[in-house]
C-alpha cells in the first residue's frame, strides 16, 4: 500500500516526459542533445580514454551494448527516471556527455554526472554543459537541488563543479568504489 505525501510533489510526474527531452544551448557552439544512434560510435571510443575509465566504473564494451546503453537512456526519459545528454559542437561532433540521475520528483532533487573526450578537455566545455543543464534543471524543468559527486582525487571534476557553481557541500568517506578500490567522494550542489 503506498503512502500519501503530506506534501504536494515539486514536479507533478508526467511532466518532464510530456514535454520530450530538450536540447540546450550552453554556449561556444556547445549544444546538449539527446544521444543518436550514429554517435555510438564516438560513445565507445570515448570510454577507450584512461581517465574515462578510471572515475566511471560503468563501461560499454560494443557497439551493441551502447545501443542498448541508448535505448535505456530513452526509457529513463519516458519513467522520468534520469536523462542522457551528448555533449556536441554545433549538435553534431561529440565531445563529452552529461546525465542526471537519482531523479526525485517529489522533492525536486536529481544527481549529475559528465565526462568529455581528451580533446575538448582544458576549453570550458564540461563547465559550460554543466551550467546549461544546471539552469534547465533548476529554472524550466523545475527542481530545487541538484548534486554531483566525484572522487576526491579528481581535481579536474572539482574544478568544473566549482566553475559551475556547485559548492563544496563536504566529503563523503569511503563512498564510491572505484578500479583501484574504494574512495572518498565530494559532494556538491546547485539550488534554486
């Protein structure tokens, strides 16, 4: 038997689905769209990257399993359960992706990761992307927090959390596992 809430939910669900995954503009030819299937290709080369590899634990290994990887991005869409974004320049070359995840509409909360390929590291990509969705996910899609989480021995994500606006909340021991076994985890956020 489920529970009523004492409290209306932030986001009415069917909302998000409703209106179809946006694409957002973040900038310096930086456009954030929904994955295709032609970019699985550039998707699984991306995870060949070692720094890829190394702070995300969850690899595709084939073409086929990226297109799997997609079609899931697409349900978690329509369950309004997370979203997947390609990081491009001008829609088109992939440079990065973003996602948010953990999606609580009741109380407006979702969770977010990214990664960008080694060329487009160093040129405000990641920090850019990150903003865009920021602003979407805390201005039109209507929630109050969001958060990200990295390994306390990734400067570089720090970096592009603190460039985003995402403050420091503290540190998280020993909370994620990793390739090299477990690590302690950052915890920043973004609110309305």
């Amino acid at each position: 038997m489920r529970r009523a809430l004492t409290t209306p939910p932030i986001i009415v669900p069917g909302t998000l689905a409703a209106a179809g995954q946006p694409t957002l503009i973040a900038g310096g030819a930086i456009v954030l769209r929904p994955w295709r299937d032609e970019d699985a290709p550039a998707f699984l080369a991306a995870y060949q990257d070692p720094a890829i590899r190394t702070w995300h634990t969850r690899q595709p290994a084939s073409l086929t399993q990226v297109y799997e990887w997609f079609a899931a991005y697409r349900e978690d869409w329509a369950r309004e359960a997370g979203a997947c974004w390609a990081v491009t320049r001008d829609g088109v070359e992939v440079l990065g992706r973003i996602a948010l995840g953990s999606i609580d509409l009741n109380d407006g909360v979702a969770g977010c990761g990214y990664w960008t390929v080694p060329a487009a590291r160093g040129a405000g990509v990641a920090p850019r992307a990150l903003t865009a969705l920021s602003a979407w996910t805390l201005g039109p899609a209507g929630f109050h927090r969001l958060y990200l989480e990295h390994s306390t021995r990734n400067g570089a994500s720090c970096r592009v959390a603190t460039k985003a606006g995402f403050a420091l909340e503290g540190t998280q021991r020993s909370a994620a596992v990793h390739a090299d076994g477990r690590h302690d985890m950052h915890l920043h956020a973004r609110i309305r």
